[in-house]
C-alpha cells in the first residue's frame, strides 16, 4: 500500500497497509488523534485504496477511481462532517448515511463514507450509528474520525478497527513540509515543527495564517515586560492573546520552548527551540536556574490545559498571575 508521502505514524501505516494488502478489509475504521496530526488525510489516502481498480500498489494514482478521489469529487466516497461543539453532529445526519448506504455504489466496487468529528455525536447518534455499523452492507466502509476515541461509545469502538495518529520525528515532518513548499526556509520548518509538537497539520497551518510569526513578535514584548518591574503592564498582556485565538495557541506552545531555551543557555549550551534566542538569553542572564525550571512548568502546564479548559481568559489571567509570582518568589 502506498501512503502518497503521509508522514510518521508508522504503526497505523503498517496496519493499514496489512489490512488492504491481504484483501482483509474491516467494514468500520476509527482514526484518532489531535488537532494537526493527518486524521482526515490519512481516512482519505484509506478511501482512495478503498476505491483503486489499479493494478499492483494501491493507491495508484493514475486510475479513473484514482483520479476522481484526489480531486474530492468521487461519487463513492462521502465526507459527512458534524460541528466542533458537543452534540453538533446530529442524529439526523447519521440517518442520512443509513439511507445513503443503502444504495450501492455508483462507479467503484466499494462505497466509503468518512464521518468527521463522530465524538460530538450525541449517544442517541452514536446508538444509530451502532446500528449502522453492526450489520453494514457488504460494500460499505466507514472512516470514523475523532479527536480522541474514549469519547466514543465503547459499544461503537467494539465494533471498530482502531487506528492512533500522533506527532511526527522533527526531520520528517521537517522534509514533509520543505516537500509540499519549495519556497519554505527549512529553519522556519524546524521551528514550526517544534512549536507544534510534531504536528504537521498545526505546522503548516501557523506558518501560513501568520500565527508563529506573530508569537516570536509577541515573544520579544513578553520576555521585556517578565524581566520589568510593571506588574500590570505584563498581566494586561493576557488580554492580548484573548483577543487573537491563533496567536494564543502559538504563543502557549512557543512558551515551554523558550524557558527550555534560556535553561540551555543559562548551562553554556546552543539551543534554537523556540527562534527567538535574543529573548531566551535576556531570560537566562535574569533568572536562576530554579526560577527558569518553574516558568518551563507553569507554560508546560497551561500548554497542555488549553484544549480541555473552557474558561479560556481566566486561564491566561492565571497563568501571567503565576508567572509574576514565580518571578518574585525565586
């Protein structure tokens, strides 16, 4: 099986292409994974094989079949998307499916429908979906993608082959993205990378909408107003990022990087995580070591509660109220 270039997650690669390649196709697939990590490009380069009347590897990208499912309009493969919200996939969508699939294929041998975001699904859709699953017909496969698969329904995941994406090796999402963009500084891939935790969907997506750029500009405004004697002028900072989600999402992942940076040159080593080694050496010629190790984990911290944290502004408000704090403390 050919994966078209998908990078990293070589264990959901080699079950997919051990499932394709013996013929042994499960009816019902779920793809899991964090915002960024390749969920919908891989269910895709899955629908693709799915459908290839090719000859020898598959996908072969040269066939009708192929052809059709690069360009997103094959008759035989189905994007139904719900909302990012809970419950905003609706019941009414799965339906839908349940009478589309039904029908058999109009062109290939097999009928493919990707279903996005199936965790905001209600459990009354996930029971219908269940039913759906249960007994498919023999032509149907279903791509059920999710952000993470406990918040699907044991009884749906029974029923499913599971497939886990994540980040990617630095150098290969670094290739990945020098790849797909000629004109992409392989430093500016590197530090991309880094702030996305290897996932090259967010990577691409901050260089692109300007949000790494903003953060590292951001970054030189925050280190001057850490090491100042202003309290309110750096907590008012906050309301910034409140302001500007990209911006927020790109500077909480810079942030670990930056104390990791200033860590590593406070010890006498080059470091180049974060890009903005101005910044990190004003830092490591301010801070003790100690005062460093505790900033790194209150950004650490906040880093990894953004997704699940609702209350979005109080948690900037408290995360520039303890970085202060530590300041001061240490």
């Amino acid at each position: 099986m050919h994966f078209l270039q998908f990078a990293g997650n070589t264990r959901a690669k080699e079950l997919a292409a051990h499932a394709f390649d013996t013929g042994r196709i499960p009816h019902a697939l779920l793809i899991d994974g964090p915002a960024g990590s390749g969920k919908r490009t891989f269910a895709r380069i899955l629908a693709q094989t799915a459908v290839c009347d090719g000859t020898g590897e598959k996908p072969c990208g040269m066939c009708r079949q192929c052809r059709n499912a690069l360009a997103l309009h094959h008759p035989d493969i189905i994007e139904v998307e719900g909302g990012k919200g809970p419950r905003s996939f609706p019941i009414d969508a799965v339906r839908q499916v349940r009478a589309s699939a039904a029908v058999g294929p109009n062109d290939a041998a097999r009928k493919v429908y990707i279903l996005i975001h199936v965790q905001n699904m209600s459990e009354q859709a996930q029971n219908a979906l269940l039913k759906l699953i249960e007994e498919p017909p023999a032509y149907a496969l279903f791509l059920l993608i999710c952000d993470s698969r406990f918040r699907v329904l044991p009884t749906v995941r029974s029923r499913c082959v599971e497939f886990s994406l994540g980040p990617v090796p630095e150098e290969e999402a670094v290739a990945a993205l020098c790849a797909q963009d000629a004109e992409l500084h392989e430093v500016d891939a590197h530090a991309a990378v880094r702030m996305a935790g290897g996932l090259i969907g967010q990577a691409k997506q901050g260089l692109y909408d300007g949000s790494f750029a903003a953060s590292r500009a951001f970054c030189e405004t925050f280190a001057s107003a850490l090491i100042g004697s202003a309290p309110y002028a750096f907590l008012r900072l906050s309301g910034t990022l409140e302001k500007d989600a990209a911006l927020c999402n790109a500077f909480l992942a810079l942030l670990p990087l930056l104390f990791r940076d200033a860590l590593a040159l406070r010890e006498g080593l080059a470091t180049a995580l974060s890009g903005c080694a101005d910044q990190a050496g004003t830092l490591a010629r301010t801070f003790t070591r100690t005062a460093l190790f505790a900033l790194e984990e209150e950004a650490v911290s906040t880093r990894d509660s953004l997704e699940r944290y609702a209350n979005k502004p109080l948690l900037l408000t408290s995360l520039f109220a303890r970085l202060w704090q530590v300041k001061n403390a240490l």
